[in-house]
C-alpha cells in the first residue's frame, strides 16, 4: 500500500485505540483511496489524510433532566463538527445508551463522505447522548430534549450545524428540541433542524427517505444486471424508521421482506412483512410503545420469533442490514455467501465488521452496496428539507420523491464512474468512497491550509 496511506491509517490504530468504530472506519474508508493518492501527490504534501481524520471540533456537554418521580439524572451530549469544507455540519444525533466518542466520531466521519456523495452542499457531523430513551415517558424526554438544546443552542444554526434524528431521535424529539432552540433565540430559525413535523416547516417524504433511497438505489444496481425488484425476496434487520421505509417502498414494488429483527431476535414472515398495509404500519406502532423488541410482530401477526438469533442465515435474493453497526461479522457473512446471495446491500451506518466486508467483497458472484451511498437518501431529503425553509416554499410529495430519485441515481452513477477512472472496475464501495474524498479534497484544498 502507499506509504503516506498505510501511514495514516497506522497512525489513526495506533493513537485511537480507545476508539474503535472510528478507527474500523477510517481503515475502511482510506483503503479505497491508494490509487487516488498515488496519482494525486499534492495531497500528501498537503498532509490532507490526517486533516482529514481531525473533526474540525468535538465538544461534551452535561445534560441534566429530572425525571416523574422528581430524581435527577445527568447524562453526557456530543456533537462533532467534523468538516465544513463543502457546506453548513449535517447529520443527526442519536441517543442510545452506548453512544460515546469513537461511536460518534465514526458517526461523523462516514457522515462527511456520505454527505459530499450526495453532490448536495453540506458538511459532516454528528451527535447525540447516552441518554437512553426506552422506557421514559413522554414527559421525560421532552425535558431530556429541552436540556440538551439549551446546551447545544449557541453552537447550531441553519449555516453553521444543522442537526438532526438518528437512533433514538425522531420526529417528536425534533419537536421538543426545536421548541426549545426556538425559546431561546426568540426567533423562528426553523432551518436549524431537519426532520421536523409538517406544520413548521417538515418536508414530506422525509420521514420514507432513507428507506425509499435504499431501494431506488438498490432499482440502480438491479439495472446494471438486468434483474427486476418485482418478485423478489428481502432479509432486513431492524424495526425501525429506515426499516419501515424499505417496507413500504418494497411493497409498492412487488417485492416481499421476510425478515425484521430488534436486540431480542428477528421474526421471520413467509408471506412478507410487505403483504399488508397493517403489518407495515405495525413497526411504528412497535417503534412507538418504546418496548425496543421485535417479538411483538410475532405475538400480533402468528410467525416464527427465533430469540437472540440474526437474520443472516435466511434465503433471500437481497440482504440488508438496516439496524445497527457491525451487525453482520465473519461469521454470519460465511452464511450469506453459502446461501449463494447476490446483492448484499448495506443499510445502517457500517453494517459491516472489515474483515466480513472484505469477505463478501472477495466473493466472486456478489455485488456488495456500501451504506454511505445507500443510505444517503435520508440527509439528501433533510438537505431539500433546508433548501425548502431558507426559501419558504413547500414541494409537493411527487416534487421531493423525484429529486431523491434523481439524486440516488446521481449517487450510484457517480460511485461507479470514480470506481472505474481509478481502473477499478466494478467497485461500488471504493467508487462511493472515491467519490466522496474527491469533492471534499478539493473543497480543502482550494480553502488553504488549516
Ligand atoms: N441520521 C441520518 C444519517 O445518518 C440523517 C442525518 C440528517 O438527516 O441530517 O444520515
């Protein structure tokens, strides 16, 4: 490998130990970027790689909020500014129990390629809490919110950072935090978040975004083998919001999604998730109760639960992991590649460990879909959803579905093209990748050293 790359990456294991998912996505990312750093000398002389690898700013913050019975609890807030060089920070906040720095960092890392992939203007970042929002009342997390913004507040706005849902955050956490941003400023600045409901200023089709992104890209990959969706089977794994998306896309398109998991196990539907409006419509209402386990799909609708087990040794014609990072390892990609499965699409945010990426990545008949390209239709619809507050218009449904479509398929061929100016034939994952450092490298480049 180039020495200046293998240097980096060396040095990002070496000096992050204590962060792994970062460091697991900086290798990641990096080691699609040999050839694009040998031809592209400028780059090392500029030490653009360990810039790169530097967020712009990371901050913690204390978030204290007293929960019904009147105890108080302190929770830790982040936010990383990862870089700005091509547009305002974007990218959501999650509030999970586990989240912490290298949880966040490699959140915003993959957020700044992701972001530039889309061709849209907007920067990388990412935050969230260790807040742990199962099990609270609705009254709790609504001071949870109210707390963490008034921390959050001077260092946001609709051209500076613009924040918004992610695991744990959605819709009624973006209502609560926006009413609170809104308190302090005293001014009606709705561009400071996205994901935000209709009535001030939401954009339609976001919530459906990153889910119908995923499956208009996937139409994309389809294409190029000459196959149909109609007809075909999906294994999914999680119950959530991008889960649902695909969902609802898949059934307007014939195909059939046969499996869904939560941290209990996965459910496994032989006449498909997608066979009713209903069943659908039941992972929000799962989502919503604040439960976080998938055996109610089971209870309700009469399938098969398999405890503690993940989806992955299923047949199906497309594998998409749409729950959390490194939810597919060595092992379980060994099961995917027995099942003789084609397209293993990634969904969720690194899916995949590195070793059973390059697993599957080496196998000759599959065709492997990174997450950064094909999950990018969510900060894509929440981009439109700025362009929509800053102009104050409101696009009709079929005028936001068609520039999503139009920018997956800007997002694949993109991908493809940087993978084969580099020689690399067929690559989609370094063509993501590729075309992401590309844009950014330039945008730094041109603005100086610094
Ligand atoms: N959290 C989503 C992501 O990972 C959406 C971010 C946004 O809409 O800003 O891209």
């Amino acid at each position: 490998m180039n020495a200046y790359l293998s240097n980096v990456i060396e040095r990002v294991n070496r000096d992050h130990a204590t962060e792994p998912e970062f460091c697991q996505t900086v290798e990641e990312v990096f080691s699609s970027l040999e050839p694009v750093i040998e031809q592209h000398p400028e780059y090392e002389k500029a030490d653009l790689l360990n810039r790169m690898v530097e967020p712009e700013r990371m901050f913690t913050f204390r978030v204290v909020w007293t929960d019904d019975q009147g105890a108080v609890h302190t929770n830790t807030g982040y936010r990383v500014q990862f870089n700005g060089s091509i547009g305002p920070y974007k990218g959501g906040l999650r509030f999970q129990r586990n989240v912490n720095p290298s949880i966040i960092k490699f959140l915003g890392f993959e957020q700044c390629f992701k972001n530039s992939l889309t061709s849209l203007p907007i920067g990388g970042g990412k935050g969230g809490s260790d807040f742990d929002p199962a099990g609270k009342s609705e009254a709790e997390i609504m001071r949870f919110c109210q707390s963490y913004m008034q921390a959050l507040y001077r260092y946001i706005g609709p051209d500076v950072d613009v924040p918004a849902g992610d695991m744990g955050v959605g819709g009624r956490e973006i209502g609560y935090l926006f009413g609170e941003y809104r308190r302090l400023k005293g001014c009606f600045e709705n561009g400071v978040l996205t994901g935000k409901d209709l009535s001030f200023g939401g954009s339609l089709i976001r919530p459906e975004a990153t889910g119908y992104g995923a499956v208009y890209y996937l139409q994309c990959v389809l294409a190029h083998e000459g196959e149909d969706i109609a007809g075909k089977t999906i294994a999914c794994s999680g119950f959530g919001n991008v889960t649902w998306g695909i969902c609802k896309k898949a059934r307007e398109l014939g195909a059939k999604v046969l499996t869904l998991s939560g941290p209990d196990g996965y459910i496994y539907d032989p006449d498909g998730v997608t066979s009713s409006d209903e069943k659908v419509e039941y992972l929000r209402v799962m989502r919503a109760s604040g439960h976080d386990r998938v055996k109610d799909y089971a209870d309700k609708f009469g399938v098969d639960y398999y405890p503690g087990k993940k989806p992955w040794g299923v047949k199906a014609d497309f594998i998409m992991p749409s729950a959390v990072q490194n939810d597919v390892d060595r092992e379980q990609a060994k099961r995917i590649a027995q099942n003789h499965i084609k397209y293993y699409i990634e969904v969720a945010n690194m899916p995949t460990t590195n070793d059973a990426l390059a697993y599957l990545m080496g196998q000759p008949d599959m065709i492997v879909a990174p997450s950064k390209a094909v999950n990018a239709g969510g900060v894509s619809v929440s981009c439109l959803e700025m362009s929509q507050n800053s102009e104050h218009i409101f696009w009709s449904e079929e005028e936001v579905d068609q520039r999503l479509h139009e920018i997956m398929v800007k997002i694949y061929n993109s991908s493809v093209e940087a993978s084969e100016r580099y020689g690399l034939g067929y690559n989609l994952v370094a063509g993501a990748n590729i075309a992401g450092f590309e844009r950014i490298a330039r945008a730094m480049m041109a603005q100086g050293i610094f």
